[in-house]
C-alpha cells in the first residue's frame, strides 16, 4: 500500500515532475542524509516544514520526492540546491557504440541550464560513431576536464567494451567523488556500478539489462527516473530527457526546468502503447527482447565476474 505524506502543509511542496509521490529508501539514517543533503540549512528546514514528514512502511522508509528538489508558496524558486551566481561545469562522456540519445536527449536541457558551461568528454578528441553510426566529437578529453558538477554516463551496447577499461571508470569514479551529481542514462548505469559507485543504492537501467544491476550491488527500480542521494539514473533512452529535466530542477529551480521543457516542446504522446514491457504486445516483447540476448548475456556475464571478484576482495 502507497504510503502517504504526513503533513498539514501539502500546498508548499510542488509535485514531483516524474508523477511519483513517493522515494522509498532502506533505513532511516539513508533517509536523513538525503533530507541533509537537499535541505541543509535550519531556517530552510523550518520555512517548508519538512521534519517528520515521513512514515514507515512494510517496505521501508518513503521520502516525499518533491522534497528532494522543488519547492512553492514560502520558498518558490527562492530555493535553490545552488545558488543562481554560481557558475556550474556539467560534462557528458561519450564513446564508440554508444546510443547517442542517451546523450543528446540531456544534452538539450543540460547544455541550457542557465550560467552553466557543458563539456563533451572522451579520451581523446577523435570522432566516434554511435550504434547507429552517428558521428559525435568530444570537445575535451578525460585529462583536460575540471572538476565537473554533474557527470552524464549514457550507454549504448558499446558500454559493455568499457566495463573493465580503467581509464574511463577511474575518470567516473575521479569526477564523482568531488560532482554535485553523477546522472547515468540507459546502460551507463552498469558502467556506474562497474566504477563501484552503486553498492547499496537504489537505481534503474534499461529495462533489458534491469538483472544485471544486482550483480553490482544496487537495488533495482523499475521506476523511469530514481534519485538515490546524488546519484540520478533514468531508464532507458527516451528516459534520459526526463532525467535531465529533474536534474535541471535540482540545479536551478521547478521553474527553469518547465522553462527548459516548454522550449524543447517535451509533451510526449506515443502513438503506441508499446514503450515498456509492462504495455507492449507479447510479440514485440520477444522480438526485441530476443534481438537483445546476446548483449544481455555478455552483461550478465560482466556482472556476474564483477560480483565473484568483489567477494574474492571480502573474502
């Protein structure tokens, strides 16, 4: 049973842009720290009334998402996670085989988030084609990058060629240690969880590789967009634009995240009921899921190598 918020100050929060009321989390000292995390200061806490504002349930602790990043009536846009004035770095990488809307689906909010610079990241500046055979060019390399404030980690079925290459999950693992936000999209997920950024948290991914993050540690969601402390991970491709909308939310305010919607035109209808296995037609299921079998293989494989020598590490 969906729990429900235990306030009296329903009106000073604003929905949750994914439609979820809910964000549930394993233990009270989890939740906490993603309440400390977004709402850091006394007087902020006091303004919107947030203490107390959960309850327990069979499953856990629930968190009301708008929480975690916007907020009306009192505060409006007042508040903020970053201040306006701050100028922010927000950088992409991207890679040979990758699925490119994985990366230009954010990139068309991200790189219009307001007082922000956007790097393209590779680790050199070579052109690489995408699954598809899209050419893309990084505008920076892995050694030149700053320090970034949020990191996107798309995939694509090149993502596997990459679950053991260190140079680019040390980078991951070197820019999330210091990021405001690490933002996987699709499959960059395993590539997060291979870089040892997802053992104990909450996460999604495509939904044919959603059995293979267990193998590094995460607690798989079938949610489109899940919010795990400040690691933001959106399901597959299409996902990724309303991935990157929350995470503008987070950065700059409800508003300039509708304003950023309205430009991109973001009001999606499908014309078929087909975009999850939940609502596609059998048939389709099996083919598609079919076509993807042996890329699934060789990622459970990946996982299942990384889950054995993580218990030879404990061992």
């Amino acid at each position: 049973m969906e729990s429900r918020l235990v306030t009296r100050h329903l009106d000073e929060i604003a929905p949750a842009p994914t439609g979820n009321l809910h964000l549930p989390m394993p233990a009270d000292a989890r939740l906490r720290k993603i309440v400390e995390t977004f709402v850091d200061h006394t007087a902020d806490r006091g303004t919107i009334r947030i203490h107390n504002e959960w309850v327990d349930t069979p499953s856990g602790w629930d968190i009301f998402v708008p929480v975690c990043f916007v907020f009306r009536t009192s505060t409006k846009d007042k508040f903020m996670t970053i201040p306006s004035d701050v100028h922010l770095k927000i950088g992409g990488i991207i890679f040979p085989g990758m699925d490119q809307c994985d990366f230009t689906g954010p990139f068309e909010a991200l790189a219009r988030v307001p007082n922000s610079t956007f790097f393209t990241l590779w680790k050199d500046k070579n052109p690489v084609r995408d699954l598809a055979g899209m050419l893309l060019l990084a505008d920076t390399t892995f050694d030149e990058a700053p320090q970034l404030d949020v990191l996107l980690v798309p995939g694509g079925y090149g993502q596997e060629a990459l679950m053991n290459d260190e140079t680019v999950l040390g980078f991951i693992r070197k820019q999330a240690e210091g990021a405001r936000y690490v933002y996987s999209v699709c499959t960059g997920a395993l590539l997060c969880g291979a870089a040892g950024l997802l053992h104990g948290r909450r996460a999604t991914t495509h939904w044919t590789a959603m059995d293979v993050l267990p193998l590094f540690g995460a607690t798989p969601s079938n949610d489109r967009v899940v919010i795990d402390d400040k690691f933001v991970s959106a399901g597959g491709v299409t996902s990724g634009i309303d991935g990157s909308l929350i995470v503008a939310s987070l950065l700059r305010g409800e508003t300039v995240a509708q304003e950023l919607q309205l430009y991109m035109s973001y009001d999606p209808k499908p014309p078929f009921q087909a975009g999850s296995p939940a609502t596609a037609p059998a048939a389709v299921l099996a083919t598609v899921t079919e076509r993807a079998r042996v890329i699934t293989e060789k990622r459970l494989a990946t996982g299942q190598a990384y889950q054995a020598a993580q218990a030879g590490v404990g061992a």
